[in-house]
C-alpha cells in the first residue's frame, strides 16, 4: 500500500546522512566525555565540535547551550529554573494560551508553588497581541514566555517584536523554537532572546535530544541536579551520538532553509487550494502568511477527527488530530479553543504536515481520500444533512 | 490502540443510516464533547426488526453503534433493555479505557429509542 | 598503540547486537508512539514489548516502569518526586554518605526547600550500618535511599535487608541500580523495592537513556512536565531507538549474568592479587567480597591518581581516578571520605572496570605499566623514600 | 584538556629530583590539598646554576614544576623572583581554570626556595 506521512510535526525519522555521522559513536567512539583518558577525550571532542556548530547557527556562544534530553526538558528547565533563581525578584511569569503543553504544565506546576501566571490570548489566527503583552508586564514579573511557531496550527509569532519589548522592559525573555528551528529564521543576540528551547527530532534528527539557550548572565537554577556535566548545568552522562545527530541534523536544516522551505511552502500552499476549492465546510486553521512552511491544518464541519485520521491511516496516510500529544484526550485542542473555535468544530481538526520527501503526487492521493473519507463520515452523521451540495446543521 | 473487532466495525460499520418512519428514536450525546449517536428501530410486535444510527464521533462510537445495532436487531424490547455497555465492549473485543464513555452512549441510545417507543405507543 | 579499556563503570560502548536491533526505529520505524496512525503504533508496539522485556527482568509489571533520559534522571524524580508528594507526612528523607552525585546533589537541592536529609555513616569497607539506618528513622522519614551497589569502590549494600526494615518501618525505599542491574541479582518485591533508578550505557546500551520503577500505589510526582506520555508520569517524545536498545542491553545483561560474572570476577580477583602481591603501598579500597565483579579501586601511596591515570592513558589504558564526574574536581572522592581514607592517600585512588572484552593479558600489560608508572611517580614524589624496598613517609 | 606543551613537561619532566647540597630549598602545598612542590636551588653570584624538584600532584602540578626550573636556570635570583604564574602558564601554552593553583605553587616555590637562600645567607 501507498504510504504517505504527514505527521512531521509530530517527529521524523533520522536523516541518512545524520545517522551515518551520529553511529561512530555508539560503540566505537564511545567513551564518557568527562574521562580524562583518550577515550573520553574523543567523545568530549565531537560534543564541543556540536556545540561550536549548533552556537553558530543560533548566534550565540557555545558556553551558552545547554544539552538536554529534548524540548520537553528544555521547557520544563527554561521555566521553572528561571522561577526558582528570580522568585525573590518577581513571581509573575507571562505566557500564551497556546503554547506547547510542556511550558503550560510547567507554568501550571509553579502556580502551585505561589507564581502568578498571566495565559495571554491570541487573535483567531493564533497571533498573540503584543499590546496585551505590554499592559501584562508588571514589577513583579520576571518572564515571557512565547512559542516561536505553533505546533498544532503553525502560526509563528512576532518573536523579534516581543524580544524587544522585554529588553525595554526589563524582563527576561523565553522561547520554545523546536518546531521553528530551519523554518523561521532566529538569531538570538538579534532578536534578543533570553532562553531558548530546542529539540533535534523534529528535524531529521533523532528522538531524545534537545538543546537549551541561557544568555549568559541570566542565572538559570539546574534542573537536573547532580555530576559536573554541562559546567555544572545539567547532570547526566553526556549522550554524545545523539548530540552529534542534533547538530547534523540542525546543520542541514539551516543551512538549506530557504530551499526547503520554499519547496515545502509550495506543497503547503497547493493542500490547502486544493481542500478550500473542493471540500465545502471546510475551514483553514492558523495564519494564512505567518505560518510554518510545512503545516496545514483544517477543521471538517460535522466529522470527528479521530475517526477522519483512521480512515486516512488506512489508506496508508498518516496525519495527526490536533497534535501527537493531545490527541488521545477528550478535550478539544486548548489551541483551537484559544483561537475561538467552537468545540464541535474543533473536534474536527486535522493536521497535515509536509517533510522532505513528500510530492505534489502525494497531495492528489490525500485530497482523493480525504473527500471520500469525508463523504462517508458525513454521511454517518447526524448533524449534517446534504441540500444541493450544500451542507447545513441539522 | 483498538481491536481489529472495533476497526472492522469502523472500517465497515453495520446499520449506517435513517429509518424514515421509524417507531422509536433515541439521541444521546453532545457535539461539544465529541460524540452524538442517533438510534433509529423499527419495532413489530415488540420485536426490533431493523436498526440504524448516525454518529457523529470516534471510531469507538462508531464501532459501538454498529455492534449495538447489530446486537438487538430481532431481539425483543425487553431483551434489548438488558443489554449492557459491557456487552458491547465484549462483544468488540475490549475497548480502551479512555473510550469506555462509546459504549454506554449505545447502551443509552437503545434505551432512549425504546422509550420513546413506549411513550408514542402510549400517546 | 594496544589500547585497554577499563572504565567500564564511567561507560561501555553500545553492543553490536543492541545497536543492530536499534537502528531500524532511526530512519524506518520512526513514528511517535503518541501517534494513533500506523507509523506511531508500530512504534509503540517497539516500546510496549521493551517494557515488558525489562519489567520481567526486575520482576515487576510494565506499568510500573518509566522511561527517562538516564539514570540521573530517574534519581532526582525519585529524590525530588516523593518528596514533594510525601513533604505533607513528613519532611525525612535518609540516605548515605556514598550516593552518587545524582542522588546526593538532590538531597541538597531538597534541604534548600525544608527538607533534613540524615546522611549515613559507611564502615571502612564502605558499607552501611543497619543498626545507624534503624535508629534513624522517626515518624517524619518519608524516604530511604541507599545505591545498590557503589560506583567508584564497587561495595554492594544488603538491599533486601534494608528493604525489610523499610517495609516494617512504613517508610518508602528507593535504591540507585545504575552500577548494579547484571552484576547484582535483584527482585524488586521480594527485595521490598519501592522506586529504583536504571541506566542503559554502563551494560552495553546507548546513552542517554534509563528508567524509574515505581511500584504502584506509590505516589510519586511527576518531573518534567508536559504532554501524556508515560501514562502522564514524565512528559517528553518517547524515545524508541534507545528504549528498543535498553531492553536489548538489559537482557543480554541480565540473561547472561551469571557467566559474565564468573569471568569478570575472575579478571578482578587476579589483578587484585597481582598489585597487592607486586605493588608495595597499595590499599584496596572497598570490600573484597561484597563488591561488584568488573570493580578494582587502589590507593597508591605517596602518588596522585590524574598523574597515574594520564600516565596509563599515553600507554593506552583506560581508568578513572576517583568516578568519571568527580575526576576534574579539587575534593577527594566523598566516597573514600566517608570510608575513613585519609585525603592524602584517597589522591591516589584508581578504578579499573573490567567489561566482557578484556582477557587475562590485559592484566600483565597494566601490572607491567602500573609498576612503571608507579616508580617513576613515586620517585618523583617529594613524600616518597625508597629504604630496601620499603617506602615510609619522609 | 591539557595543552601538548604541558603534556610534554609531564611525560619527560625535565629536572627531577634533588640537590643534596641545595642552597635553598622552597617547599609548598599540602598533601590533603592534593598537591605538594619542593624546590632546590643552586646558587652561585645570586645566579642560579641548577634547579631541580619534587612535587607529588596532577599532571599540571608537575609539568608546572618542570617549566618553572627550566625558566629559573641561569638567570639571577633578581630576574627569578619576577617570574609569575602567568609566565609559566604560558610558557605551557596554557592551563584549564581549575589547574591554574598549580602554577601558583611552582611561583611560590621558586619564592621560598631564595628566600630560604636568603635567610640561610644572613645567618
Ligand atoms: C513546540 C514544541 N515544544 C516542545 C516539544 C517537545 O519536544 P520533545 O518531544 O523533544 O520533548 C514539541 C514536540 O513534541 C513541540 O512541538
Ligand atoms: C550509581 C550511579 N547512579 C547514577 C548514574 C547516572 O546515570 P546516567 O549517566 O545515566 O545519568 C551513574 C553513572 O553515571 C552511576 O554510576
């Protein structure tokens, strides 16, 4: 059977390339960095080459990235290790209601602990409101913390504009990029970002491995207490293939950016021409322009989306309902909700993410199915009713 | 995540569709939790002798109202009533935990339909 | 140059049999096991017979078992996690003087937030004294934690033992297995085990990678924050490859103990009796029993441990002085301390982890090289006089 | 983490040992510190002839005492005294953060080992 993937956001498998540099260093190369001996020094020679690669890509100073076990950590690091080092100054953290459950959990986890969290809304687009953002920033607060690019709907943020206000402000300034990193270009020194989080597998690189920025001077508590790995930062044997499969993989995805994207631009583009011409009731998901290069997503009026992703993943399609994370819950996605889409409508949402190796074949082969997959659900459903092609609530 | 039971109920779902004059109607469910399940049953004698639904949800409602369905079809009313939501899940081989709520929207759709069966009777 | 590798306890280089049975969930079977598509259950399939490998090897249920980035992790969410689950009950914790770093870093991390830590006295054998454990326990203990067996001297504690006084006593006991899983043989209910920490890499599985056993029933909060993974217990994408080769590890590890055992002790016991026969001023550390199988710790008299260990390494042997992440560090080992060696004479301490690949001529090459090295350090040595072949302090 | 140049010092340290007839010896650190340095001088005219050391401690420690000694010989023991541990350093093409103590101690050594010629002078 045909099988086309379109669930990139939800991660990718690993480069060829990217595998091939990353496998020296499971059982040959293999020693702990932190041994003084041959052995450890080899291995502490390739994670300070990583770190040199990937510091440049970012902008920032190598002494100034930290290893983690991915995005999830990075996030969970960024907030509550800011909390914990500036609790004295401020108890106020600003977010968005959209942001990937790893800094809401986090934000929610230290309202716990007495922190005052403002959740700032976003436009229907998924754009947060910058004037919102200023009128939020109190004496207490210590820091903003804004997705780059969304991973459900793939709106991308004026992430240099927030930059700016913080540094007027004074406050110190978080952003989770992992679903950014290659598509949306991000100089940290220039759009003066505090912290930063990052995560290779989203990118052809592999799963567990991630990356946080701290500007030097900001104090950021560790978060993972114990041996002297990451000058003192980040304890934990030192996982030296993987690093070197997040910066070949961060690597690639930078340096060829703009060919990538346009291309993965142009497949976007042409998905949703095609569902808007020829799928009624069917409604776009996210920012039309400011928008990841590789993301579509859509709500289907009177079907449910999980059933919709099945029908699809047995014609050898796999899309994600809402996102990899959330769906599996009962709730509708808290993104959509942000956005002021109604949750009957939510329930609906797809999403259809592009990767490298995706074609315009593959978008004739998922509009066929999806209008017969919609057809047939539809059909099933009892809010919907079919008047001259046209469709109505019951 | 499910069993090939409840996907062969998905994939070909049993019953799909309206009774137009059927004797006994019963909707349950809400779209703004996910879910609306609409039983249709044409009863002679207190026999159920056709059922159909329209559902809007998952692919464990979905496979909930084809079982469903297919389970009280020739039954009498009263042995439709003890049909339990445990049944149902039986039936599809085991439901997630997380989507046991499928099953007892059909159990309560058959007893809704039947009701309603009763009331026009009585009317 | 002949190169001998023996610091296995810092870390081992990834089976060619566990990186074979790895490498298909790199680039083919790449799915998120979050995903419901086909590409994510055939990775979750990968991960669901991982668990239940590994759980049967500690004799627990897969749901008792949760992935994490590696054994650091796994202590500081036993440590920190019960803690503020249990904080309530009491505010307690006891543990030894011989943690490792991650257990023992998050200890201190918790005396910040309230908690008293009683740290345990160890004889000079470096094992601990029940009677010390029994007295210390008072109706705030909420949580014991004792490694199972020591990293740098390789003592192996009377887990079960402690257990039972835990289970009696009602307070919770967590042990570090890091050093242990395969070298030790552990059940965790019949041992009483209420949380234990797992790595992959120090038995021939990728870094980067370990898990936490909680027995259920057992509240433990969560540590990273974020999306539904690990039945809602530790956030982050799972991690396939290296949960396929942990389990992989694992089961060759454990499967073959007994024979791996044999040959290791057997390597041990000859390069024991090989110094303390060749080398005078020579003091094993540890116990000479209870110890673990691939474990060799001397003190050299009158000679610091980084100069040996560099020495070795320009004739391409491999040891750590002290523990791969406290080599680096001004203090002697807090392990070496605790045992009572005075700090002159624990500068000295070398390890030599022996894995599956050294041989009985490994040993003649280090003992020759040992006792090269050793006369030329020591004449070198402002402490060292050589008197007919004895050495005293000058 | 060490530069060539201070493995070089390590691996054939030039100068090793002691002076029987010393005319100053300069002795510092503390076995519990991890490193101890014990340096002798030959004197002749203020100018020192030969230097040679001792020293129990980490690569850095020794390579240190080995570039000192051969910076001090031949100059005089005015010239000697200005040397400083950022000489030394860099004369070794460098040393990690946490070594730097190291050329401290081979500063030190070369300072107590004429001020004890000195003393012994006097009396
Ligand atoms: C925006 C965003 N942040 C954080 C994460 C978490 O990263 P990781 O899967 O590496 O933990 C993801 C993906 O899961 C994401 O899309
Ligand atoms: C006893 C012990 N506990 C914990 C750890 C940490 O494990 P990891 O390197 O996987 O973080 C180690 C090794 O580094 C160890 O030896």
């Amino acid at each position: 059977m045909r099988r086309v993937y379109l669930d990139h956001a939800a991660t990718t498998g690993v480069d060829r390339d990217v595998l091939e540099k990353m496998t020296p260093y499971f059982s040959d190369t293999f020693g702990n960095p932190n041994s003084l001996h041959s052995f450890g020094r080899e291995a502490e020679k390739a994670v300070t080459s990583s770190r040199d690669a990937i510091a440049k890509l970012l902008g920032c100073k190598p002494n100034e990235l930290y290893f983690t076990s991915g995005g999830t950590e990075a996030d969970n690091w960024a907030i509550k290790g800011i909390y914990t080092a500036y609790k004295n100054k401020g108890n106020h953290i600003i977010t968005t209601k959209i942001e990937h459950k790893a800094v809401l959990a986090s934000c929610q986890r230290l309202q716990k602990d007495g922190a005052e969290i403002t959740y700032l809304d976003v436009d229907k687009y998924g754009t947060v409101d910058l004037e919102q953002l200023k009128n939020s920033i109190t004496d207490k607060t210590i820091l903003v913390s804004v997705i780059t690019a969304n991973n459900e709907v793939g709106t991308i943020q004026p992430i240099a504009e927030i930059g700016r206000i913080c540094k007027e402000r004074g406050v110190l300034f978080h952003t989770d990029a992992v679903q950014a990193i290659g598509a949306v270009d991000i100089d940290v020194k220039r759009d003066n970002i505090d912290l930063l989080s990052l995560s290779a597998h989203k990118v052809y690189g592999p799963k567990g491995i991630g990356a946080l920025y701290i500007r030097n001077g900001v104090k950021c508590d560790r978060y993972i207490s114990g041996g002297s790995q990451e000058r003192g930062m980040r304890a934990g044997t030192t996982n030296v293939p993987l690093i070197v499969g997040m910066a070949a993989a961060f690597e690639k995805a930078v340096l060829n950016s703009e060919e990538n994207n346009k291309k993965l631009i142009r497949l976007r583009d042409e998905l949703i021409q095609r569902i808007e011409a020829g799928i009624p009731n069917s409604y776009l998901n996210g920012h039309r322009i400011n928008r990841l290069p590789n993301n579509v997503n859509f709500c289907f009026e009177f079907v449910e989306g999980e059933s919709l992703l099945l029908m699809l993943d047995m014609q050898g399609i796999a899309v994600s309902s809402g996102s990899a994370c959330t769906s599996g819950s009962l709730e509708p996605s808290h993104v959509l909700s942000a956005m002021g889409v109604p949750p009957e409508i939510a329930q609906s949402a797809t999403r259809f993410t592009f990767g490298r190796e995706n074609t315009m074949e593959d978008i004739d082969y998922v509009v066929e199915c999806l209008k017969k997959n919609l057809m047939t659900l539809r059909a099933m459903s009892p809010l919907f009713k079919q008047e001259k092609g046209d469709a109505k609530h019951v | 995540m499910y069993s090939q039971k409840v996907m062969e109920n998905f994939a070909n779902p049993k019953n799909v569709g309206v009774i137009e004059d059927a004797d006994g109607i019963g909707t349950v469910g809400n779209p703004t939790c996910g879910d609306i399940m609409k039983m249709y049953l044409k009863i002679e004698n207190d026999v159920i002798t056709d059922a159909k639904f329209q559902t809007f949800g998952c692919a464990a409602a979905i496979a909930s109202s084809s079982m469903a369905t297919q389970m009280i079809k020739g039954k009498t009313i009263d042995e439709a009533l003890t049909i339990t939501n445990r049944q149902v899940i039986e039936a599809l081989e085991g439901l997630p935990p997380k989507k046991i709520h499928c099953s007892v929207l059909a159990e309560e759709a058959i007893k809704l339909a039947i009701e309603d069966y009763r009331s026009k009777k009585k009317t």
